[in-house]
C-alpha cells in the first residue's frame, strides 16, 4: 500500500512514522520551572547527530492550544536541562511523565521520582541510570509547523557505575544491564531485547 504524504493529515502521517520508524530511544527531560520546581516530559523524537560538538537534537511541539510545551518553553529561558536515557524498570514512571499537568506542577511526584545532586544548577532523577546535562545550542522552526528542531549539546554525562567497563583506553556500556526503553507507535513501547554483534568489514 502506498501513502502520498502530501495527500495526508498532520495526524495521519504522525502515525505512519511512529508506527514504522520504530525503536525509537527516550529523551526524558527534566527542566527548571518558574517557581524553582522540575519540569519531567519523555520525548521520542530524539537523536544524536554529531560528536564535535557533542550535540543531540529532540523534536518538541507545541501544546493543543498552540502555546509551547513547557519542555520547550523552559529550555527557552534557563538554556540547559538534564537529559535523562529510560531503563525498563522506570516505564510506569516515563508514562505517568507524559500526562498533561498545569505549567509549575512537577511530574516528579506523581511518577515517584527521586532527585540527586549533579550539576551547580540541576539534579538528575536518581533512579535513572544515564543523566546528561545540556544547554541549548541552537533551535530551528521547522517549516510552517508548530514543530522546533532543539539542538543540545552535552556537557557533562552521569553513568552508573554497574554500566562500566574499562577496556584499555575505551569505555564500554552495558547495554543490557541499561536496557533501554524506547518507543513504537500509539501506546507501545520496547524493551532491548536480543542483541546481534557483526563485526564491520575492513
């Protein structure tokens, strides 16, 4: 079956892509609100896209209304947040994130969460195993949508120390120990799974 995008819906092609372009990784955003409280939204729109200079990019609209997300609206004024990568364990907690709250009113205590110190600024969620704290580096209107591509770059990492092993002068993750949550399409999310290792040819 073929689907001519330009035939279809903002909504209708929203769900061809999730529904295919699938896993997709887990941008968990904590920001600082106004009133000094934390801001905790999930986002799977997500990817990093360079090494120099560190930078990640998360795809973040607007609310139903049109005004900006508070992911977004926050990132706007503070310029930094802790991004924060899911395991499995926490996917009640990503969930109940992504409910629709009052702008000043924290996700964080209703999803059960705990904040440990990390930066000057900013905790990070201490039952997360990865934290990355960032500063917006850039942000780019996309098209007519209400849609901004967020460019973020990486200026310190927090990784659990049961992920890490030191192999000469590399860093090596445990992915399975992570076992990252990712997205699919409408309320379905995935779990690492099985793994295959191909080594690459010369």
């Amino acid at each position: 079956m073929r689907f001519q995008f330009d035939q279809l819906s903002g909504n209708q092609r929203y769900h061809l892509i999730t529904q295919t372009i699938t896993p997709r990784p887990i941008a968990w955003i904590m920001t600082k609100n106004e009133n000094a409280s934390y801001n905790l939204a999930p986002f799977s729109y997500f990817a990093p896209i360079s090494s120099d200079p560190a930078l990640l990019m998360v795809s973040i609209g607007n609310k139903a209304n049109d005004v900006a997300k508070d992911t977004k609206y926050n990132l706007q004024r503070e310029k930094e947040c802790v991004l924060h990568i899911p395991s499995g364990d926490l996917i009640n907690a990503v969930n109940e994130s992504a409910a629709t709250l009052s702008y000043d009113e924290s996700e964080l205590p209703r999803a059960g969460l705990s904040l440990t110190d990390f930066t000057k600024t900013l905790p990070r969620i201490t039952e997360a195993k990865v934290a990355l704290h960032c500063k917006l580096y850039d942000l780019h209107t996309l098209g007519n949508s209400a849609f901004n591509a967020i460019y973020l770059e990486i200026l310190d990492a927090y990784i659990d120390d049961n992920l890490i092993t030191e192999v000469g002068d590399r860093t090596l993750i445990d992915n399975k120990k992570l076992n990252p949550l990712s997205r699919l399409g409408g309320n379905d999310y995935a779990l690492l799974g099985e793994t295959v290792t191909i080594k690459r040819p010369n």
